[in-house]
C-alpha cells in the first residue's frame, strides 16, 4: 500500500500574494523537516502553456466552457506527472491554484458551480484549501503598476471572483486567511493553520513558529 501525503492548495485573486505566501510555506515545511514541494496552475504542461498563450495573454476571452475544459484537463496532467507521484511518496505538496481557481474564474464568467465540479471530478481533492483574502481595490492598484498578464485582470472580473471565493468559504470549502497584512504576518498564520489542521509535528526546531 503506498503512503499517502498531503495536498495543500493556496487560492486568491490575482496578484493576492499567494505564489510569495505558497513558496514560504514550502520553505517553512522543509525548515521544520518535512518534505514539501511547490507546484502552481496553469502547470508547465502543453496544455498549460496553450492556456498561458491562447487563454491568458489575450484581448479577449474565449468562450468561458472552453476555457474551464482547458484547465481542467491541464490539471488532470498536472496530477497525473507531477501531484499524484509526489502524494504516492508520502510527501506535501503545495499548490498555487488548484479547482477552486476554476470554481472562481470560470464561475466568475457565467458558468454552473456544478457543471465545473464535476469536469474537475477526476481530481484528488486537496486535504486543506485556503483561500488568502485581499480587497479587490488593492488588487486593482498592483495590477495597474505591474505588466498585465492575464485577460482576467479587470476589476469586474476580479469583483466577482472574489464573490465566488467568499461564497466557497462559507460553503466550507475554503478557509480564509487575511491577506492584506505585512508578508511575514500572514506566512506566520498560514504555517499556524496548516500545522494545526493536518495536524503535523515538526521534526525539527529551524521554524518561525
Ligand atoms: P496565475 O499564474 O496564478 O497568475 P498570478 O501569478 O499573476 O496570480 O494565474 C493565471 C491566471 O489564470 C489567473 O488570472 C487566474 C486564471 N485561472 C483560471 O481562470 N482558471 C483556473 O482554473 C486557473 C488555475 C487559473
């Protein structure tokens, strides 16, 4: 019987902090002595690039059913070479985006909730899904001083998806952190709640917490 890890998931809106906030978690597992592994979506695979190159750097959107089958079959990839090897081995793995992106997103433009979960069903879900929280206003401010890298990033977009994130944490299926904090506060939250709630005990003492 092979060992099982865990997945760990870390959602929010663009430009929200959580590839900064998944990497340090990473970071703050291996410090502690666990083996742990970063990974995001829109994973390196073919599929992924397309999405990068024909769905994201666009003027416009494609229709949104295509693009959730996109993501969901660049997951599917994503799990199969990468995720599913990893939790086989017993480690943690944490990933920047996973189906809640979709859940958000393509719900965000018009989408049935179920239709998208369950084109996502062929997926492990994940054993701890956070969701860190910033106002759409302070997304909006980064996204205007940095490069525009998605046809997702209008503050009608984001509006809504923020609505759809919210909505899933109080559904359950989420747990909020408040993102808008100084980066050290919210990692030191986040490693908080991940210890706790998948109740891990540090092996060794090189950790922040
Ligand atoms: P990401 O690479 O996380 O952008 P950033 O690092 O700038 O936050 O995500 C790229 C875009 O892909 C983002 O706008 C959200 C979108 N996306 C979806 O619309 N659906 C999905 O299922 C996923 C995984 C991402």
């Amino acid at each position: 019987m092979s060992k099982r890890g865990l997945l760990i998931c870390i959602e929010g809106l663009d430009k929200s902090g959580k590839t900064t906030q998944s990497k340090l978690l990473v970071e703050n597992l291996r410090g502690m002595g666990f083996e742990a592994f970063y990974t995001s979506e829109p994973s390196d695979s073919e599929i992924g690039r397309f999405i990068e190159r024909y769905v994201l750097r666009r003027d416009r959107r494609l229709p949104v059913s295509a693009e959730a089958l996109l993501f969901a079959a660049d997951r599917i990839v994503h799990v199969e070479r990468e995720i599913r090897p990893l939790l086989d081995k017993g480690k943690i793995v944490v990933s920047d985006r996973y189906i809640y992106s979709s859940l958000a997103y393509q719900g965000a433009g018009g989408l049935d909730l179920k239709w998208i979960m369950e084109i996502n069903r062929m997926v492990p879900k994940p054993d701890l899904a956070i969701y860190l929280d910033v106002p759409v206003e302070v997304i909006m401010e980064r996204i205007q001083k940095g490069r525009k890298r998605s046809v997702m990033e209008s503050f009608e977009v984001q509006v809504r998806v923020r609505e759809i994130y919210l909505e899933l944490v109080r559904e359950g299926f989420l747990l909020l952190i408040d993102g808008n904090r100084p980066i050290a506060e919210v990692s030191r939250e986040l490693q908080r709640i991940v210890l706790e709630r998948l109740g891990l005990k540090p092996t060794k003492r090189d950790a922040t917490y």
